[in-house]
C-alpha cells in the first residue's frame, strides 16, 4: 500500500460548515447515510441458486468474506472451495471444475482477476468458452487503499477479451436480479461486485435487469446520461438535483458493457439536442465511454456535444471514499455541477 499518498478524512474547521469525514478507507460501501441497503445480495442470491441448482460450486482466492461468498460457505460448505491467495490457480482450477460439468461462481478483488489471472481467464476460460462465472468485488473507485487495491481499468481490459459477457451492477436489487440471470446464461462472465450494504435505488423506478440491455430509467430534455455501475445511482440523484434548476436530466443504464446495446443508446442519442454524458466508474481510457463514442461514430449520429465523467488516467490517491469521490468528480454533487458547466458553454 502506498501509505505516502493517503489522504486523511477532512475535519470539521472552525467556522467551517463543510461535515466531518470518518469513513475508513477500505470501507467498501456507497450508501449515502440515509439510502435503503440490503446486506451481501450478491451472497444471499447466490446461496438460494444453488438450492437450486446443484452444478452451482463457489471458489474464491481467500477473500470469501470480502466478496460475500461466506454466505454461500455457510449454507453449502460441502460445494465451497478455498483456493488460498493465488489467483492463477483459482482460475485454472475453475476452468477445470466447468469442464467436468460444474458451474463455477468465482470471487475474488477485481484488480487481482485482471492485472494477475488475465492470461489464465483469457486462455484457460474465455478462448474455451467455458461456464465460469467471475465476480469482483473493489470495482473502480470503491476503495480507498490505492492503485495496489483501485480497478480503474479493468473494463477496458476485459472489454476486448473475446466471449467474455460483462456486467457492472447499480444496486442490491439489480445485483439479486442479475445472479440467475448469469447463471442461466452459458459461457464467462464477469460481473463488478458492489459488496456488504449495498443501496437499493432502482426499485423506485420499476426497473428489471435484462442481460444485454440497456434500460432508460428517467427521461428527460436538456442531457441524457449513459451510465453504468453506481454511477448510474448517482447520475439519478444528480437529475433530481439539476431539476430543482430546472434542468431536466434522462438516465439511460447500461449494465451489460459486453455486449453493449447499441441499439438502445444510438436510438436515445438521436433524439436531438441534448448534450450527452457518459459516467463511469472507471478510468476514461476503454470503458463505458470510449465504447458509446465508438457506436455513435459508426452509426453517423453526433449529439450537439459528447462529455465523459469518469476516472482520470493515472494511479489515484488513497483516502477516505467521500474525499476521493469528491477529487474525480464522481460524488453526486459534482456530477450535477459539471452537467451545469456544460449546458452553459
């Protein structure tokens, strides 16, 4: 860990209003303090699979209580696998399990899955179109504890691995809906994990997770915002914001990444004159944004502007999560400032 560059949470001054910041840097969740969560839905959802569901094995490179596998544990220890802290071998020895006829639900940071284990899922999972299902908790910026722990840029790298589908969940709710779903779909996946209490924010909109598809959850005139991930929690509560300017905001979510619905976001970037912004938990370089850039260009549609709120492309401070997200612009608040930035140039 890069002690030398951790930001310490800021204090209430004297005279200041700003709020005292507390969280711990390794705290994983985005709640805000008043927000609906349910605990561990990713664990929960998969332990009721699997009763299910008897190809259903759980493995994970000793980070089982990190990525809420525990809970699978508990509730089938006889079909869990501790792997110990060697990423390569959890993924060949996944590789293995699928190939006998099992389904592997495989956990483990999202940072150790792609920078470490990348040649072993591309060669030993994805080239053999193997059923194994890769869940990773730490996506983004969702931890304070530096480049050694941050995925900023593991969408882009798993985004041009062939076969491989990607899903990057906004909630409990979509994650609960999106397990059954991926394990109903034959063939690698990985999907982003929001772990421990993770908010509820799409029920409010009657929203159903289908994989591939993107789904407009608010419409709006003035920008739309193609998000993906918790930045798709925040685009909502930045449009609730702006309306009280009277900016009027739509959000279209995109939770598969791969394959993208193009379909879908060419359709909503056609109806004219409304800025476009892509947000994303991720660095700017690959992801979310540079794959709606690249449909747009190659269906000829140019909205009257194309902006990008995402992560920069260098190793990030550590810190506590409400500081960070404050710094690269992806709290709530300074998603609905830079919106308003934009609409006035």
């Amino acid at each position: 860990m890069r002690r030398s560059k951790y930001i310490r949470p800021t204090h209430l001054e004297s005279g200041s209003d700003k709020p005292r910041l507390t969280t711990s840097a390794m705290i994983a969740s985005i709640a805000g303090p008043d927000q609906p969560t349910r605990s561990a839905p990713f664990g929960n959802a998969l332990a009721a699979l699997a009763h299910k569901d008897d190809r259903i094995v759980g493995m994970s490179a000793d980070l089982a209580k990190y990525t809420d596998l525990h809970l699978f544990r508990a509730a089938h220890p006889d079909r869990f696998y501790q792997m110990g802290m060697a990423e390569q071998l959890l993924m060949m020895s996944a590789a293995g399990m699928a190939r006998e006829g099992f389904q592997p639900w495989v956990t483990t940071y999202a940072v150790f899955a792609s920078r470490r284990a990348y040649d072993f899922v591309c060669l030993a999972i994805a080239e053999e179109m193997l059923d194994v299902k890769i869940v990773c908790a730490l996506p983004g910026l969702t931890t304070g504890y530096g480049p050694s722990h941050q995925a900023t840029e593991d969408l882009a790298m798993f985004r041009g691995m062939p076969n491989l589908t990607i899903i990057d969940p906004c909630d409990a709710s979509e994650i609960e809906q999106a397990v059954p779903a991926i394990a109903a779909h034959k063939g690698p996946v990985y999907m982003r994990l929001l772990r421990g209490n993770v908010s509820v924010v799409l029920d409010e909109y009657g929203y159903k997770f289908e994989l591939g598809k993107a789904k407009l959850i608010r419409d709006g005139r003035d920008t739309l915002i193609i998000s993906s991930g918790l930045m798709t929690m925040r685009a909502l509560e930045a449009a609730k914001l702006l309306q009280k300017d009277g900016v009027d905001v739509a959000v279209l979510h995109v939770p598969t990444i791969k394959p993208l619905d193009e379909v879908t976001i060419v359709a909503e970037c056609r109806k004219g004159g409304r800025l476009v912004v892509v947000a994303e938990n991720h660095t700017v370089i690959g992801g979310l944004g540079e794959a709606v850039a690249g449909t747009l260009m190659r269906a000829g549609v140019a909205p009257p502007a194309f902006r990008q709120i995402g992560l920069p492309d260098e190793f990030l401070e550590a810190g506590a999560l409400p500081t960070l997200h404050d710094q690269y612009g992806l709290s709530t608040i300074k998603v609905a400032e830079a919106v308003k930035a934009w609409l006035s140039t």
